[in-house]
C-alpha cells in the first residue's frame, strides 16, 4: 500500500480511537452520577433515630454557645439537668435532702466528693466551667453525728467603708473605715488558704442542719453600699475571686453589681434613717409597713433571700415584717458566729474596723 494510503488510514483508526476513549469518559461520567432510587425499607422495619440526651436536649433548646446543662450523679440527686450560663456564677443549685443523712455538698468529680475535698466542692461562689456546654456534679453526703462534730461556727465579715490612706480617715466615722490595703491582704488570706465561702441558701440549710459546712467557712460582706466599696473595694474581690454581699439601700442607689463575684442583698428600700424616737425605723413601723417596703427593696433587687437590719435595731415586729416579706433570714450587728439552730432572723455578725488588718482578721476567723 502506498504511502499516502498508510497515512490516512493512521489518521482513521486515530479519530476512532479519539472517538471511543470520549464516549467511554461520558459514558462513565454518566454512569457515575446515574440517579439511583434507594430501596425501599422492607415491610415493619423502621428508620435508624439517634435521640438527644436531656442535657443535649436542653443546651439545644437554649440555643446559646455560653449555655451550660449540669447533670447530677449520687443519692438524691435530680434526675434531671438544669440550665447555667458560662462567664457567670453557679445559680440556685440544688440542696437534696435524704433521710437521716446530712447533704455535703456538690463537688467536681466523684473522687473529690468521696474525699470531701473543699477544694473541689462546687457552688455559687464558683464560676461555670464547661466541656461541650455539658459539665457532671457529684453529690456527697455525712451523718448528722458527722456535721455536729465538725463543729463550724460560720463568721459573717462585716465591712462599711473604705479609705485608700493607710492613716485612715477623720470624724465619727473613722472605724467605719477599712484601709484597702487590710482588705486586700484579708481577701487574699481567704481565697488562698482553703476557705469555703458558702452562699446564703447553704446557709440557712446549715443553720437547718441539713447541708454540712466545712469548719473554714466564711461570709463577706459590706453594708451601705457606699462608693468606696463600688471605687475600691470591688476591684479587690474580683481581683481574689472572693464571693462577697452588698447591701444595699435602694432609695438611695440601684447600682448593677460591679462584678459577678458580688450580690446585691437588702438593706431595706427606705429604713435606713431613725424614726420619730430616734431609733430606726425598723422598730418603730408596723409590721406591715415594713413588709411594704421591703417588697419594694426585693422588687427592686430581684431577689428575697436575707437582709441587714438597719444601724442592726430589731423587734419582734420587725422579724415578723421580714418574714411577711417573704425573706428568710436577717443580719444584726450583734457579735457571734453562726451555728446550727442559729436564729436566722437574727444573724450575728464580725465586725471589721479601721486598723484590723490581716493578723487581726485571723484571730477571728483562723
């Protein structure tokens, strides 16, 4: 065969085989995306479903990335999760009770709670920390023979004002006054030498007998909420993580917290001044009356949990407005320490002046 005759049967047999390796690449290409219909299920058989768990459920329902399902473990505990929040305190978790048993308390892991580690017991002095916006407390629990022998008397810390010169202040008020130097010193002692800073609800059921506290527990808080504790002293409890009260009066400032390590507690709305014999007003309105303004005080904060006597005067009336009022315990200015059976509508206190520093707040609380 002539050349000529070569060359164009090379260039047939190339066109075809051009054309037959593109219909095999199209041919595939369809091939691999066919539609293909999927079987139908077989008769009774039923679809594969993988449910949430409740703390699932209620963090997807909060739909909220700082939103935080807690789940309880041990005798008594809830059977269901509740709802905190990251970036804030622990709120109103639960208190169990069994009979015959006394609650220890809610705790990080179980080892902690088997050990009763104070360092690992959880509450609301304590931030929500998180793992997948799911976190797991661990109940743990004593005797009543248990609770009795650990004996705690709880100091509840009384401080009013505060001064930025170590010399103090001058006037009437001056052992009002704690130097913020004392202070920061006295916060750093408790929030690093093993303290348990108990919340108010722990407390009354301590006073109940029916939560145990560790022998070092302690309670913080400021009367007035003066603008010293708002220029000074509020730095220094979010500075050592120190849960602290502020009680306020509400006639006179509304402030937000200035942290989230503290709580704004009543004062009273309009009490803080004496009445018509010179005494407060606390003993001398009736009991409705002062039920009427401590709802308004409540309203206002959000809150009806426990209040401090103004200037500490009380009565019968005045306990019995209180509680009509719907709150549960009450501070005086009465010198003492909380025990069981502590009356809760006369909670003692520490006082701190002027010039106790930190060897004198250890004689006191250890």
């Amino acid at each position: 065969m002539a050349s000529g005759g070569k060359r164009r049967l090379g260039a047939v047999l190339g066109i075809s085989a051009a054309f037959v390796a593109v219909g095999g690449a199209v041919a595939a290409f369809l091939w691999l995306n066919r539609d293909v219909e999927e079987p139908a299920p077989r008769a009774g058989s039923a679809a594969i479903e993988h449910p949430l768990t409740p703390a699932q459920q209620l963090v997807a329902d909060a739909d909220d990335p700082l939103a935080c399902a807690v789940t309880f473990v041990g005798e008594g505990a809830p059977a269901d999760p509740v709802l905190q929040w990251q970036k804030a305190l622990y709120q109103g978790l639960p208190i169990p009770m069994v009979d015959g048993r006394v609650f220890a308390g809610w705790y990080a892991t179980e080892a902690a709670a088997g050990g009763f580690d104070a360092a690992g017991r959880v509450n609301g002095a304590d931030p929500v920390v998180c793992e997948d916006q799911q976190v797991t407390l661990y109940a743990s629990w004593k005797t009543p023979e248990e609770n009795v022998a650990e004996a705690a008397r709880v100091p509840i810390l009384m401080y009013h004002q505060f001064t930025a010169a170590p010399e103090g202040e001058k006037g009437w008020l001056r052992g009002n006054y704690a130097y913020i130097g004392d202070f920061d010193a006295q916060m750093n002692h408790i929030a690093t030498t093993g303290f348990y800073l108990p919340t108010w609800d722990e407390l009354s059921a301590f006073i109940d007998g029916r939560l145990f506290l560790p022998a070092r527990s302690v309670i913080v808080t400021d009367d007035d909420a003066d603008q010293t504790w708002f220029d000074l002293a509020a730095a220094v409890v979010e500075k050592h993580k120190v849960l602290a009260t502020s009680f306020m009066v509400t006639a006179y400032r509304q402030d937000p917290p200035p942290s989230i390590y503290v709580l704004r507690r009543s004062h009273t709305h309009d009490m803080h001044q004496a009445g018509e014999n010179g005494e407060g007003r606390m003993v001398n309105w009736t009991a409705d009356e002062i039920a009427a303004d401590l709802n308004t005080s409540g309203d206002i904060l959000g809150v009806r949990e426990v209040i401090a006597y103004p200037f500490g005067h009380c009565n019968d009336t005045a306990k019995q407005g209180v509680a009509q009022a719907g709150f549960d315990m009450a501070r005086t200015i009465e010198p003492g320490y909380v025990e069981i059976g502590t009356d809760k509508l006369a909670l003692p206190v520490v006082r701190i002046d002027y010039g106790m520093g930190l060897d004198a707040l250890i004689s006191r609380i250890g």
